[in-house]
C-alpha cells in the first residue's frame, strides 16, 4: 500500500515538475522571440549588405578598421566589425531581402566570427570589453547563432561572458542593468532557465533609490559616479530607465514579470527625473550634457515614444501624463505645462512654460562641477557648472554650435578671460561653496549660487528669479585677483535673426561684427528680449566663427575639416581684477520686437543686489523672491520690512498687502529650521510651522521647519 501510494505521488510530483518545466519553457520562448522579433525590426538595405560584403577581407576583417589600434581613445572602432557581422546575420534571415538564405552572406558571417575568435580584440576601455562586443555577439547568437558551427559559438561564448555580474562595469547603476541584460540574452541563448531566474531578479532590484551613492536620487536626479556630478539625461536614461523598461517588456505577462511597484517606480523616474530635463519632454537638454557635448549630433529630433510603450504594456500607473508626451514627441500636441523643480542632490534647476524651457546648472561642496573629459571628449567643459542659464524656445538653439563654441563664454557664467583652457586633467573640481540651491513652489523660483571659481578663483554672487513671461538674473561682489578681464556672458546661441538693440532711445538693426555699445536700453535676437534695467554699457558679437570638431576633443577619428556657423554673443566686460563688479538683466522669450519695445521693466522690481541680499518683487503677480546670504531684512512694500534670522532663500505670494503663501529653503543644507518675520498679523500654525503675532509691532515671527537628510535643500512651502 506504501509503495503504491509512493509511486503515485512520484508520477503526481513527475506530471507536476513537467508541467511546470513546460511552462518555464514557454516563458522563456515568450521571452526570446520578443528579443528577436526587436532585433529583426529595423529594415535591411540590400545597398549597406552590397557596402559590407565590398568591404570585407579575404581574412574576414574589415577595410577601414585600424585592428592595431585599441586605445582608449581610438573609441574601438572594432565595433564595426561585429555590428556589421549582425546586420549581415539580420539581411540573411529577412525574408524580404535579397540576401534572404544567401550561403554567401552566411559563410562571411561565419568567416567574419572566426577572424573575431582568432584574434579575441580587447580594448583598453573596459567598456568595449563588457559591453560593446559582447553585445553585438549575443546579438549575432540569438539571430543566427543556431545555425553557426557549434566549435565557433563556443569559441565566442568567453567573449560575450566577459558581461557579467563580476564584472568591473556591472557596479550599481546604469551599466549593470545593461551587463546583466547582455548576459540575460545569452542564457536565453543557450536555454540556461535557472541562472535567467537569478540575472532577471538582479534586474528587477536595479530600480530602488541610491541617494548618495550610484543611481536614481531622492529628487528623480541620476548620479553614475560617486562624483555626484548629473548623469540624468545619459547613463540615467539609455543605460538605466530604458534598459530596465525594455526586460520589463519582455518579461511582461510571464512569471519573471516586474511587481507594479517597480514599474511604477520607473514612470515616476520617466516624469519627475528624465523629462523634466528634457526641453518639453521632447529634445535633449544641453545643460545637462556632460562631455559628450563635444561630439557631433547627427541630426535635431524628438526622443522615441518607444520607451513609454513599452512601460504602458505593464501599467496604467501615470497614463495621461505619459501619453501626453507620447502626442509630444510625435508633434500630435503642443507643449501645454509650466513647472518648476530644483533638483537638490544635483544642484540643477529646470523652469518651463509652454514657450520656453530654460535652465541653471551649479555645483557646491557636495558635488563635483563636471564629468571628466573619459576616453578624449569634452576636454573644453571646465566652465560648464559655473551658473550656466542656456535658454530654449524650440529646442534646437544649440545644435551643433560647440565646434565654434567660445568655450569661455558660456551663457549664464561668469568667468576669467585666459589666453587658453586649463588641461583636460584640470576639468573636474569640488565645489568650494556651500550656499548653492533654489527655492520653488514646482511652479516659480528662485537660485542662488555663492560662485567661487576652482578653476580661476574668481567669485560672484549670483541669483535667478523665474516667473512667468520673464526671469531676471542678477550678480554681483564680483573678484578677481589676476589682471585679466572677467566676462559675465548672457547669451551665446546660434544666431538665428537680425539682432536689434535700443541704444540711447533709439533702436538699431546691427550690422555683423563685435562690438561694446553704450545706453543700451535691450537687445532682441531670434524672439529673445534681453532688458537693462538702467541702460548699460554691453559686448554684443554677431558674426560668423569658425572652429573644427577636432579641436574641442582627444578622440582620433574625429573631422579636422573647418566648420562655419553664424553666432549672437552678449555679455559684460567686468573689467580687469574687479572688486565689487555686478550686473543686472531681465530676459525675456518668446516676445515679438513690438511687445518687448513697449514694456520697460515688466513690472520688475529690483529690491536688492548686494553681497548680502539679492532680491527681485514682480509687482503684477505679486511674487517675491529672496536670497539672504546672511541675517538681514528688506522692504518688500512701501514702509513694511521682511526680516530673516538666518541665511537662506524665501519665496512669498501676495494677495495686496497680505501674505497668502511663503517657501523657504535653505541652499547651505546646514539649519533643522528657519525664521522668518514679516509685515502684518497671522495666526497660522500647522505640521512643522507655527506663527507668533506681535500686535505692538503689526508683525508675525514664522518658525518653519526644514525638511532633512535626503531631503536637505528641498523647499517647504507654508500657507496662511
């Protein structure tokens, strides 16, 4: 009786064990032709096969490849080889091609993997070796790796093995998502089910905040490196959010799929981190290119809806904000949000409205200015933390400007005019301030950088304040102590109109050239109005200028060929040595000659530009922002003081003479709590915040607490 009651649990535990193993299978099938029906997606020409075949050795290499050359910054032209060897895989297997089933096209596959095995091209970047040829050899595997000599694809498995979880790239962040899902595809391969289980589990726990540490940050930023300099827009983007966004398509609807909760995650990495970088959540946001500015673009187009379709298969998390910028980026709908949002662990600020898209980059004690110039490019970036304010209408006013780019001239900064740049050694410095932040309510703002130069040693102290037609940007306690001149640039952008000033009451179409004009009232270019809030003297260039891609990188390969482009530059000569320099300006996008001629000041009040206190009130909005840079009060109407106890930034909203809302924020991260008195009688009290009404004096003292650890730099807004 026992051993019949055994036997029928082993066939019952048999029938299980199958079934279940019939079922992983499937899975794993699923999985893998959705990963090929991708990589068979793209069209064929018969023309790029013809090109390849033509340019394929007797050996199998390639014409064109220096194969002796694998430094770092030859950038693996190697590359080529295996990607060319799967487009002919590709052109092989599509029915619709010329070369469908061709023997020829396979046995130069084939002879292309074993010149490849035979001399096994390692490059000196660890990059070309955990991530470019195992990828294009996976890839190869899952096309046509069936039907290639068993000896030749075990000859080629060390190679792609070199993706792998012990790998030096596969630290936290982007690039282990992108090893492990380059060795996910070659487990698929060779059916390994129980360690895909492992690698996809991996995976999933990629999506977690690492504030402080490799990875997605508290306020959405992307730090690749412990260097927290802002890697949102390309590590953070290709290398992490997408490349986690496409397993979780591929898993999708199996027993490996991604919990809700990760995939959520995700959306909310996509909508309050990667977009809100991005101009409109369309084109790429310069600001936040690192060194891989200095390589030239292609072409200007929208991002790919593709990554949120992919998302959209496994949650309905966010949907309208997602598929809004799906109409975005197919040009179905117009930018219709404005928002503004500090990124506190990345000292990076965004403002948008549906016309414009503008930015302030900075860095502090706590973060680094730049990413090093790795493998060649970049080496001109130096200055590209330094308070740079590029501004954006379509997206497209930077395209492929920085061949000509006066790299010392960088809108928004304030920098020493040397003779050349540093060495590429000197780009990446820590901060040397600490008072660096913004204060903003997620729909106006204010920053504030205590600028002091690692490069030059030059300092400044200089503001932002954002509403809704206009922002105003202040400097000043200006120094520099070697007797070269100090610039403070406003603009330089790819000269796209006329350029018309208002210089002594009178208003001129300038001719091109360089020159300093005097009583300028504004300056408009390409639906840009720049005012003067008193008319000042300003260095104004509208000319072409010449440069070569070359000159700005140590990349080989890279065109010597002269490149030309028409460019408007705009700032202020400060001077020799200056000691207390400043400057005031108001921009204004997306305005028409006639409604910039007509509007002075735009109802801008300039309350204070001192080392201690720079402040700006918009009277028509009634919106009041401030940067103390230390205890002090102020006027902020006619016989009514706002008073500070502390260093910090405050953001208040009138309704007349009442205050309806205050944020305060504390760039310097240093205080638990501010306090704040102000004009008028007010009884509030609420989470974190209390009010103490003095009648004798028609004020109230506001004690607010700050928010803390991961939190630290974020705003707090009270209302009353």
């Amino acid at each position: 009786m026992k051993q019949s009651i055994k036997a029928l649990l082993m066939v019952l535990f048999g029938s299980v064990f199958a079934t279940f193993c019939h079922a992983q299978n499937k899975d794993l099938e699923t999985i893998k032709g959705r990963i090929v029906t991708e990589l068979m997606s793209s069209n064929v020409s018969d023309k790029a096969i013809e090109a390849i075949i033509a340019k394929m050795n007797e050996d199998g290499s390639f014409q064109g490849i220096n194969y002796a050359d694998l430094s770092r910054t030859a950038s693996f032209p190697h590359g080529g080889h295996t990607r060319d060897l799967v487009y002919l895989a590709k052109a092989y297997k599509t029915k619709t091609s010329a070369f469908y089933q061709n023997k020829k096209v396979k046995d130069l596959v084939t002879k292309g993997l074993e010149y490849w095995v035979k001399h096994d091209f390692v490059g000196d970047n660890w990059h070309d070796n955990q991530i470019t040829t195992p990828t294009n050899l996976g890839n190869l595997m899952l096309v046509i790796g069936d039907e290639l000599p068993k000896d030749l694809v075990e000859k080629a498995q060390p190679m792609i093995g070199r993706a792998n979880m012990s790998a030096s790239g596969a630290r936290q962040s982007g690039d282990r998502i992108v090893i492990a899902g380059i060795l996910a595809k070659n487990l698929l391969f060779r059916g390994d089910a129980k360690e895909f289980d492992n690698i996809i589990k991996i995976i999933e726990g990629e999506m977690k905040f690492a504030t402080g540490e490799r990875g997605i940050q508290h306020d959405y930023s992307f730090h690749h490196r412990v260097d927290r300099v802002n890697n949102t827009s390309s590590y953070g983007y290709g290398k992490y959010a997408n490349a986690y966004g496409e397993w979780s398509f591929y898993v999708a609807g199996t027993k490996y799929q991604f919990s809700k909760e990760k995939i959520n995650q995700l959306v909310d990495y996509y909508l309050d981190g990667i977009y809100k970088q991005m101009v409109y959540g369309v084109y790429e946001d310069i600001s936040v290119k690192n060194r891989s500015i200095s390589q030239k673009v292609a072409s200007f187009q929208p991002q790919s809806t593709l990554e949120i379709e992919r998302v959209l298969v496994s949650t309905d998390y966010r949907k309208k904000e997602l598929e809004e910028i799906i109409r975005l980026r197919k040009g179905e709908a117009k930018p219709s949000q404005s928002f503004a949002k500090f990124f506190w662990q990345t000292e990076h600020f965004v403002f948008q409205r549906p016309g414009f898209y503008t930015t302030v980059r900075m860095f502090s004690t706590r973060n680094r200015n730049m990413e090093e110039p790795y493998n060649g490019p970049g080496k001109t970036t130096h200055h590209r933390a330094d308070g740079t304010n590029y501004l954006m209408l379509k997206g497209d006013e930077y395209h492929n400007i920085w061949a000509v780019y006066d790299w010392q001239k960088i809108s928004g900064t304030t920098i020493m005019q040397k003779a050349k740049l540093y060495g590429p050694e000197d780009i990446q410095k820590e901060g040397l301030t600490n008072f660096v932040g913004a204060v903003t309510d997620g729909l106006y703002g204010a920053v504030a950088f205590d600028f002091k130069s690692p490069h030059d040693m030059t300092e400044a102290k200089k503001s932002w304040f954002f509403f809704d037609e206009e922002y105003v940007c202040l400097g000043t306690d200006i120094k520099s102590k070697p007797d070269l001149p100090v610039a403070t640039t406003i603009n330089q952008v790819l000269m796209r109109s006329d350029v018309t000033v208002m210089q002594d009451g009178t208003k001129k179409t300038l001719p091109q050239g360089n020159r300093v004009a005097e009583k300028v009232k504004w300056v408009y270019h390409d639906k840009v109005g720049y005012i003067f809030p008193e008319p000042t003297t300003i260095n104004l260039s509208n000319q072409p200028e010449t440069g070569r891609w070359s000159d700005i990188t140590d990349q080989k390969n890279i065109s010597k060929e002269e490149v030309k482009e028409d460019v408007f530059k705009l700032w202020f000569n400060h001077g020799n040595k200056p000691n207390g320099a400043s400057y005031q300006y108001i921009v204004v996008p997306n305005v028409s000659e006639q409604q910039l001629a007509g509007s002075a000041n735009r109802s801008i009040e300039i309350l204070s530009n001192t080392p201690d206190l720079q402040a700006v009130k918009h009277t028509n909005l009634g919106i009041i922002q401030l940067a103390f840079y230390k205890n002090g009060e102020v006027e902020i109407t006619k016989g009514s003081k706002l008073r500070m106890d502390s260093q910090g930034m405050a953001m208040l909203k009138l309704n007349g003479n009442r205050l309806k809302e205050l944020t305060l924020a504390d760039p310097s991260r240093k205080l638990s709590r501010m306090t704040v008195t102000v004009p008028g009688m007010y009884t509030a009290k609420g989470e974190g915040y209390f009010s103490v009404p003095d009648s004798k004096q028609n004020t109230t003292l506001l004690v607010v607490d700050l928010p803390q650890g991961v939190y630290a730099g974020k705003s707090v807004s009270v209302k009353l």
